[in-house]
C-alpha cells in the first residue's frame, strides 16, 4: 500500500487485518494500492495486478481517493470464485463507505467482503479406494 502515510496506525493495521483475513479464508493472494493512477485507472490496475508474484491467484484493489477511481482485478483462478457481479456489489459498498468519508473502513470492509466471496468450497469428493 504505497499511499500509507495517508492512515492512522491503526487504519493501516484495519487494512492490513483483513488482507490477512481474505487471504486466510480465500486462499488467495489480496493487494491493495492506494495512491495516484498514472492514464486510465483500469489500464494501471491491470499493470499493477500483472506484476504481482501470482497473478493468476491474486486480487489486486486499487483505489484513487484523488482521481475517484476504484478497481478490483481477479486473476484467472480467482475469477472461477469471485465473478465480476460479485465484485461490482463489493464495489458499490465501498464507493458508499468512502462517500461517507470512511476510506480505511471501506477499503477493509470491501477486502473481507472480497475474500468471503472467493472462498473456494470445500471439495466434498471422497476416494472409495482410500
């Protein structure tokens, strides 16, 4: 998160919370930048997104307090969890918090939202020959 001087200790500690959290329940990677966008906010998320170590597993948030801009990218692996309705909705719910002038608190809220709905199921399947 390049932008961190811009929260409290604990905002950052919030944010950082629930990456872990996302992760955990997920099992993917989550990443948030908050910070300028350089051109056009989903061309530079995709950019950020594809530099990551897996950016088939990850999720990047991209947020432009700024610039108004907001972005979430799913990797190919995470898209088969978290569809782009689903994160639209996590979208929305954030827009709405930061309207109300709750950056850190949307950008949380919308990691844990992100990461409950890309938890991956539980494979049920058993091996008769176990």
């Amino acid at each position: 998160m390049p932008a961190g001087e811009a929260f409290t200790p604990d905002q950052r500690r919030s944010i950082d919370k629930a990456v872990r959290a996302a992760q955990e329940a997920s099992g993917y990677a989550f990443s948030v930048y908050v910070g300028v966008v350089h051109g056009e906010p989903r061309a530079f998320a995709r950019g950020l997104h594809g530099r990551l170590s897996d950016p088939d597993n990850s999720v990047l948030v991209l947020v432009d307090p700024g610039g108004r801009a907001l972005e979430i990218v799913t990797g190919a692996q995470v898209r088969r969890n978290l569809d782009d309705a689903e994160a639209a909705l996590v979208a929305l719910s954030m827009q709405q918090s930061f309207a109300a002038g709750d950056l850190a608190g949307g950008i949380a809220s919308g990691v844990y939202q992100l990461g409950d709905h890309a938890h991956r199921p539980i494979s049920l399947h058993t091996d008769p020959h176990a």
